[in-house]
C-alpha cells in the first residue's frame, strides 16, 4: 500500500500592477467546504517541497513556473492530521507540515480545476486576510509581507517573463534555515469581499457551504 506523505506546500501567488499588489485566492467547491485559500497540496512520491510546489501551481491555476521562481518564506505551518484522514497515512503518523512560498507571477485570468475550485478572484491584503478561512493562509501572507518590506526589490520578476533571476532567498541550503513553526488554528470566516473578480457572476453567488470543523480538515487545505 502506497501512503501519502506527511508533507505538504502552500503558495502564495500574488501579481504587481499600478494600483499595489495583488493576491490570488481561490474557493473551494461546495462539497469541501466553499472556502476562500491559496494554493496548497501535498507532495507525491519523489518530490521535493519546491517541485510539489511548482506541480501544484500548474494544476490549480495553469500558471507555469519553474522552482527558481519560488520565494521561500522561511514559514512552516504543522498541524495535527485528524483522525478522518489518517487511514491514508503510515501507521503512527499524526502530524503534517507544510513549507510556505510565494509565486510572482502575471495577473492573468487562472485555468482553475472545477473539480477542486468554482472561482477565484484577485484582491489586495487587506481583502485577502478577511476572505481567508484558514489561519495558516493569513500566516503565510504576513510572511511574504514582512520579507517584502525588508527586501521588495529582491522579489523575483514573474514566472514566465524571459530573464532569470536568482532567489536571494534561496543563498542558504533548506537544510540551513531553521523555518519559523506555527500550530494551525482556525479563525471563522469574515465579511465576504469579491475583491477583483474575473469570473462569470453566477459563479459568485454564495454556494450551500458545507460546514468546516478544524476536526475535519485535510493537510490539503480539504474538508470532508
């Protein structure tokens, strides 16, 4: 029997225009739980955190990037995998962790899985924290904030423009950088904001959200 891995990323894409910087977040169908996050995913056999990372960029929004594009946040959510999902994991395993980054990439409308996520929108911080159901999402946008006011003409240029930048992040090993660890709590879902919508607007009709317990939640993100 094949198990999954206890690990899983997060990326944080955001986009820079004339009017400051956006983020992207996507919303989970209706059946897991109608939520407002990042992209997320665990890793499969082989992979490393960056290579996961790239993968699941590509699967959930069509954006195409390639590991230097990453900007590691130096953050680690790790939380406890509930009891629901442990079946799917090595005996004995009972917490997961998951390695933050962040993806500059072009404000373009995203190719999003229907099977997955039912719309996505385009917004700014501010919106961005209200509209987030998990905390580990908010923790990773204050990251990618912090490392951006110490350094935000280090951040890379977007995924697929020709030049090639170097990550000044990536100077230090993985193995070299203690990452900052914080316990998974969930704080209840705010005022809804559309932010900057690029989908059609039936898709921005409040679904039948399926009620999310932290109980309940998957190391991707997921609820049953």
């Amino acid at each position: 029997m094949s198990y999954k891995q206890p690990r899983s990323v997060q990326v944080v894409v955001f986009a820079e225009g004339a009017s400051g910087r956006d983020f992207l977040l996507l919303r989970r169908v209706a059946s897991f739980g109608a939520f407002w996050q990042t992209v997320t995913g665990s890793l499969e056999t082989g992979e490393n955190h960056r290579q996961a990372a790239v993968r699941e960029v590509m699967e959930e929004t069509g954006i195409s990037a390639c590991e230097g594009d990453l900007i590691d946040l130096g953050l680690v959510n790790t939380f406890e995998i509930p009891p629901l999902w442990r079946a799917r994991y090595a005996p004995g395993v009972t917490r997961n962790e998951e390695v933050c980054f962040a993806l500059r990439a072009r404000r373009v409308e995203p190719r999003i899985d229907p099977a997955e996520h039912d719309a996505f929108a385009w917004v700014s911080f501010e919106d961005a924290m209200e509209m987030f159901y998990w905390e580990s999402n908010r923790r990773a946008l204050a990251a990618l904030d912090r490392l951006s006011e110490r350094a935000r003409e280090s951040i890379p240029r977007p995924a697929d423009s020709r030049e090639t930048f170097m990550n000044p992040s990536r100077a230090r090993s993985e193995e070299e950088v203690e990452p900052a660890r914080a316990e998974e709590q969930v704080r209840p879902p705010g005022r809804e904001h559309r932010g900057q919508h690029l989908v059609a607007p039936h898709l921005l009709e409040e679904p039948e959200e399926a009620p999310v317990r932290e109980a309940d939640r998957d190391p991707e993100g997921d609820s049953v």
